[in-house]
C-alpha cells in the first residue's frame, strides 16, 4: 500500500476512537483501564485499517453523490477548453466529441466519467512522466483534501456512535469536536481549491513530443 493512502486509511480512526474516548469520558463513565487495558488497545490496533477503510469508503461515496448532485467531480473540475487542450496529448483513437452528449442548451458537453478519465490519463501519464514533481505536489495536496474529508465524516460518525450508546457527553466535546469538524472542512475546501487551480493551469503547458494547442 502506498504511504499516501496509509495516511488517509490511518489517520481518520484516530479521530473517531478519540472522539468516542472524549465523549464516555465527558458523559461521566469511567473507561475500564486496570484489566481491559491490553484488550482495548488490542481491539483498537486491530481494527484500526478495517475502520479507516470503512470510513474511507463511506467519504468517496458522500462525495461522489453531493458532487454529481451538482453535475461536477469532486476529483477534477475541467472545462471543455481544459478538455480540449489536453485531448490531443492524450494520443487515443476516440475522437473528441465521441462520447460527448448534448446539453440542454444544445452544446455538446463531456460527460463527468469522461472528464475523469481524461484528467487520470493526462495527470498519472503525462504530467507523470514529463513533471513529476507537479504530479506528486497535486497528489499531496489531494491527500490532504481526502485524509480531512475522512477525519469529518469519522467525527461525524462518532456523533451517531455517541447517540447510539445513549452517551450524554458535556458541551466541552462538542464545543471541541465542532471546532474540529470547522477546521477540517477548510481544510478540505482549500485544499481542493488549490488542487483544482493547480490542475487548470498544467492544461496550458506545453510538452516537448506531445501535440500542443
């Protein structure tokens, strides 16, 4: 597994078993330390992946769901001129317009897989191979978007866990988690914010062997 992913399958479950902690601690229960000790950590150890994998999941499918609920990608936002400027390099035998179907206004519009596969081709191909240190730096930045989308909805998860337990943590938790809750989501927002600008604005280089427009 590649360290970028480590981080966003890690870091997540951190903050909803703190989360959890916060809340019995804070709603008066005493955490079974003395014998449960090795047990507790070793449940949490063990599961640490599987629950970083499961919250990982559920955050690509919110994602995927609000953002086509509003017709983009939450991976990569092109236009049709960022389309068309990247196309040629791509050196497919599918022409431009193939797959592209007509909007209500009757312009021709890629579809949003389309527009995904053609940013995947030209970042991890491409971009890959002709700057690769622009590819890692956008990557890094999308790791930072996805490992604070993932650390929200795990707080979030852990709201419906403290619910489901019948906990009654003070408002120092929730003051605590909600400011945390408020920092990842800008996070997040800037985070692709940039990431998509960076994006745009590799489609006007020019790469020596490709065709250039």
């Amino acid at each position: 597994m590649d360290p970028t992913r480590q981080i966003r399958l890690l870091v997540a479950p951190f903050f909803f078993f703190a989360s959890l902690v916060l809340a019995y601690l804070t709603a008066g229960k005493e955490v079974p330390l003395q014998n449960n000790i090795l047990a507790l950590i070793g449940v949490i150890t063990l599961s640490t992946l599987p629950v970083g994998f499961l919250i990982s999941s559920l955050a690509f499918i919110l994602l995927r769901v609000l953002f086509r609920a509003f017709g983009s990608n939450f991976e990569t936002h092109l236009s049709e001129e960022d389309i068309d400027r990247i196309w040629p390099k791509l050196n497919t035998s599918i022409g431009r317009h193939a797959c592209s179907k007509a909007s209500k206004s009757g312009a021709m519009r890629t579809p949003k897989d389309i527009e995904l596969y053609v940013a995947a081709t030209f970042d991890h191909g491409i971009l890959y191979e002709k700057s690769r240190g622009v590819h890692e730096w956008i990557m890094r930045v999308f790791t930072a978007f996805m490992t604070s989308v993932n650390s929200l909805v795990a707080i979030l998860i852990s709201y419906a866990a403290v619910a489901i337990l019948c906990l009654s943590p003070s408002w120092q938790w929730w003051l605590c988690t909600g400011v945390i809750v408020i920092v990842l989501f800008i996070g997040a927002w800037r985070a692709q914010r940039t990431m998509l600008k960076m994006f745009e604005f590799q489609t006007h280089r020019m790469f020596e062997g490709y065709p250039n427009r």
